[in-house]
C-alpha cells in the first residue's frame, strides 16, 4: 500500500508540473530560433559589408509573405554597419538593373519560382548575389546551384536555414576535374575564404569554343581538329592565343555552318557566325568583327581591341588610248593654244583671198598659189618650192619655220619618252570621287550601313559573295586588273597584308580619305560571364603594346611595293606606235576623201567653184 501511495503521489506531482514542463520547452524553442535568426542576420550582414562595396549602388531585397522571414529581413538592416540604399522589392522608378541582391525563399519550390524573374534586362551576369533558403537539402543545395550555373551567374552564395546555425555555400564552375560542371563547396569560415569569384583567372584547362573563319591578316586557321587545340594565327588570332595563355583554357575552333562568314544579325533568325553566337554553340567569335548596332540588339560586343579604318581599294586608272599618248607630251592648255592658233592663221588666209593682189604678194610672196598648204607643210617639216623674195614675206615665213622647229623638237623629244610609258590615267582616290563616278562597289553584305546616307549608291552595289577568304579573292582581282569598273570596301589591313604577302598578284592602292573608323571587339552570347573575364586581360595586352606590334608583323603599311624593279630603257615596241599608225590612217583617209572631191568636181560645177576658191590665191 504505500508504494501504490507513492506511485500516485508521484503522478499528482508530475501533472501538476506538466503545464510548466510544456511553458519551458516553448521558451526554448523561441530562444532557438531567435538565436537562429541573430546568426543569419548577422552573416547576411557581414557578406553584405565585406563584398557590396559600393554603398551608392542600391541594394535589393526580395522576401516572401513570411513573419519569420521579415524579421530575418530587420534584424539584416539593423545589423549593417555602413549606410546604403536598400530596396524592399524590385519596383524602384528608373532603374533598370539591379547588380547587388539578397532573396528569401522558403524552400527550392519558391527559389525556382523566383530564378525565372532573372533576366538579363533585370539583374546583372556579373552582380552579386546572395540566396537564403529556409530549409533545403543537400540535394537541393545541388540543384540550386545547377539552376545558377545555367543562367551563367557566377557570383553566387547560398545560405540555408537548417538547424540551430545557418549553413553557407558557394561553387565553382571549373577545377582540376570538372569543366563547366558546378563545385558546390561547404563554407565553414567565411571570414577566411573568398565566398564570390571576383576575377576568373584559371579555366584549368578546360575547352572554350570560338567561332571564326578564314580572314586573313585577322584570322588564319591552321589545324582545327576537334579533341585536339585549335592553332591559329593573324593578329586576331594571335590575341585569342595569348587569351587561352594567360587564362589556361583549350581552343576549340568552329566555323560557320555553309562557310557563310561573318553572316546577317537577326533577332529571329541569324545566319553565319552571327547564329552560332546567337544559339551559344560558341563561346565567343572573332574575324575582323565592327561594332554593328543590329549586332548589339543580339549579341554582346567586348572592349575594342584595335582600331582600323574602313576605306576602298581601289583599281588602278584606264590605260592612256594610243591618241591619248600622242597627245600626252603637251598639256590641254597648250594643245588648245596651238590648234587656236593654226585656226586664226587660216581664217585669216581665207580673208586675204578677198584682198587684191599686192597685198598678198607682200604677205605671201609672188608667185604662191598654195600658202594655206603651205603653213601645214611647214608644221610637218616640208619643204617649199617657191620662197619669197620680199624681206617681209621672208620674214613671216622664217618666223614661222622657227616657231614650228621649237615646238617638234620639243614634242618629239617628250613623245619618246611617253610613248614608252605603260602609265594609266590618276584613278579614283577619295570617296567623294568614287560617288561621283560610275565605279561599282564591292562590298560585304553587312556593309549597307555605310550607304545610308545616299540610298542611289545602293544600284551600283555588287555583293561579295561569301567563302573562304573571299575578301581577299576580291582584292585580287582589282590587283591583277581583272576589275577595273569597281572597288571593294575593306580595311586598311586588308590591303597592308595583300601588299606584302601577296604583291606577285599586283600591288594595291587604297583611297587617301577613310569611310570611317572600324573598332574591332570580340562577341559574345549575351548571357556570359566572359566579358568581363577577357577585357581585363585584353586591356593589359593594349597596354603592353602588344597588339600594334602584331598587327605590323602581317602588313606592309608604307604603301609601297617590297621590291622595286629598276627601270629600263627599252625599245620602241609595235604598241607604242599604235597611235601614230592610227594618226596616218586618218591623214590617208583625208587625202584620199580630197581627191575623190577633185575627181567629182569635174562632174559638179559648183564643187569645183569651191575647191578652185582655196586652190588659188
């Protein structure tokens, strides 16, 4: 009986004390939580002073419609120890993208909810960017991470509110091991290791696809073998291989699908190496790639790493016609002077068949019935047979020999030289030139931007159809003067490298005024991380003068051929007469037209009225 009595004594006692039992086992549990709640606030807020350095740039924080959560947000902001802007959501007026971020989500269904808000006109690829997860497991911290990796957000920590203390997470997309898989690493002292990647300087390794194609100076392939490095050089190429270098990636190299080369932008549909960075089947492209406006709608351009002009190459000026060299040794001026002359000396002979005849015979001479004939004759070195005896007449006569003598030897004396000369007339050198000229451009399909001004220049455009080097087939044949009714719009280095690599085909020559100024960049997908990645390593490259050194080594820039051949005396050839020839013909033809008029004047009365007029004094 009385160990019965203590049995209950006991049970009284213990339901007497269960009220309280439960009251203390609840305040335990608020303690917990809010000590749990103190510990991530106080984390948050550390990575918030430590690594969102730029106080001015606002701070965006999204929650759910949680207690818990709101007081986890409080205790974050009263905790930071520098003053910044913190928006509560994403809806502040005027601006557009939000580069520091912390986001609460309960659970991975709500985190997945939440990752389909990220879009590129939104967050920055390259902000910092700090999840809090209320609960998740391991399994879910990895898909977390996965679902980061695919947006290419790589500076990223995850901090998960499992148990009494919270557990923190970051990754890495390459190591050792992996390449483009991400690590997820466990943090266990965050004051002691570098939760975000600030700079990507190792690739360990692992392959990066570049799209390009044969352009050379810019790009030269020399072996593309997949599973094995891509070897390339051209100064755009020697600028991707210091960048695989200095960051320790393979390059892979792929070309546009058909050879289609640079290819047409098209947020719908783009073609060439335009689409292959579109769809991200590459990871950057290079090849003598401007900053295009239609580009930028689709693709991300890097830092310009050189500046080139745009200009043409042009054709060298219309060979001289065999008339034209005989009239090369005097200029127009002088030309029009003489057969002005000639002119008012015959008019004035014909005046003088109405004067009487002492008048001519003091200006002629007695006995000269042919003085007209007579001033040709001395233009051509003949003879006369009946010279006269006034002092008068001798005189004009004398001076006009004279005159005549001068002006052969002279043009005899340049006619020899000239008719030797291969020489063409000046070509078209200014773009000004060329638009008031009837020169067809040659032009690449992406070029029609330059024409925009003057849409009546587009009739005489001719597309350079797309292929390997194309461009430089182009400027072959102007060089080896197959064209000589166009020209092509290139780059300078175009034309630097086909003077010096390719002067057997002809030498070029390019207009002294440029188009317009032509930076070149890399492009990117418009959702990398490599952007930032490659520009600071291609800022030290320009700095280093490296790129003007290797854009000199593929070019010949003083416009000059490499080797001048002496030049020659050289005989008087059947092609260089071609135009005296054709002078004689002429002179026969009029002979032979006069004396078909003598022969049908004997017919005509009229006709030899007219021929008697100039035959006699």
């Amino acid at each position: 009986m009385k160990l019965v009595s203590n049995i209950m004594m006991n049970c009284l006692i213990f339901f007497a004390l269960l009220p309280t039992i439960h009251l203390n086992a609840a305040t335990s549990a608020v303690e917990s939580s809010k000590r749990t709640t103190y510990a991530t606030a106080s984390l948050i807020a550390e990575i918030i002073d430590e690594y969102y350095i730029l106080h001015t740039m606002p701070l965006l924080v999204i929650r759910e419609y949680e207690p818990d959560q709101a007081d986890l947000v409080d205790q974050v902001i009263q905790n930071l120890q520098h003053r910044r802007i913190v928006q509560l959501d994403a809806t502040l007026i005027g601006y557009t993208t939000w580069f520091y971020g912390i986001f609460f989500c309960q659970n991975l269904s709500s985190f997945q909810k939440l990752i389909e808000l990220f879009t590129l006109e939104r967050y920055d690829i390259v902000g910092y960017y700090t999840f809090v997860l209320i609960e998740a497991s391991e399994a879910e911290v990895n898909e977390v991470f996965n679902t980061v990796w695919k947006l290419k957000l790589l500076r990223t920590v995850l901090i998960v509110v499992n148990g009494d203390h919270p557990q923190l997470f970051n990754y890495s997309p390459y190591s050792n091991n992996t390449c483009g898989e991400p690590i997820v690493h466990r943090v266990q002292e965050h004051s002691s290791t570098e939760l975000f990647i600030h700079f990507l300087n190792d690739f360990y390794g692992c392959p990066l696809k570049l799209g390009t194609f044969e352009s050379p100076p810019f790009v030269h392939i020399l072996s593309a073998d997949q599973g094995r490095d891509s070897l390339i050089d051209g100064f755009e190429g020697d600028l991707v291989s210091t960048l695989a270098g200095k960051l320790n990636f393979r390059l892979v190299v792929m070309t546009p699908p058909d050879n289609a080369q640079w290819g047409v932008p098209s947020p719908n549909g783009s073609t060439g190496l335009m689409r292959i960075l579109q769809d991200e089947t590459v990871d950057f492209g290079v090849g003598c790639l401007g900053i295009m406006a239609q580009r930028n709608e689709i693709l991300q351009p890097g830092r310009a790493h050189y500046n080139s002009r745009a200009l043409f190459a042009i054709p060298e000026g219309q060979p001289y016609s065999p008339i034209e060299k005989l009239l090369r040794p005097f200029e127009r001026t002088v030309w029009m002077v003489l057969v002005g002359q000639l002119i008012s000396i015959a008019f004035l002979m014909l005046c003088l068949k109405f004067a009487s005849d002492n008048v001519r015979n003091f200006i002629y001479g007695e006995g000269n019935q042919t003085a007209l004939l007579n001033l040709f004759n001395v233009v051509y070195s003949g003879g006369l047979h009946i010279f006269p005896r006034r002092n008068f007449a001798r005189t004009l006569l004398v001076l006009w020999i004279v005159h005549c003598f001068v002006l052969r030897t002279v043009y005899q004396g340049l006619l020899f030289r000239y008719l030797q000369d291969e020489s063409s007339h000046s070509p078209v050198d200014t773009v000004d030139g060329i638009e008031r000229s009837t020169l067809h451009y040659h032009i690449n399909k992406n070029s029609d931007r330059f024409f925009q001004h003057n849409p009546s220049l587009l009739k005489r455009v001719r597309y350079i159809p797309p292929g390997n080097d194309s461009m430089g087939a182009a400027l072959d044949a102007v060089a080896s003067r197959r064209v000589r009714d166009g020209v092509v719009l290139v780059t300078l280095e175009h034309i630097a490298y086909h003077n010096k690599h390719r002067l057997s085909r002809g030498f070029l020559r390019s207009t002294r005024d440029s188009l317009n100024g032509f930076p070149m960049v890399i492009y990117y997908p418009k959702r990398t991380f490599l952007v930032r990645v490659l520009n600071r390593v291609i800022g030290n490259i320009e700095t280093a003068g490296l790129m003007n050194y290797w854009v000199r080594r593929y070019g010949n820039y003083n416009f000059l051929p490499a080797k001048l051949t002496m030049v020659q005396p050289k005989p008087l050839e059947l092609q260089h007469m071609m135009g005296c020839f054709l002078f004689i013909c002429v002179q026969w033809s009029m002979s032979c037209a006069v004396f078909g008029l003598e022969l049908l004047s004997s017919r005509v009365a009229w006709l030899q009225r007219v021929l008697q007029f100039f035959v006699h004094r």
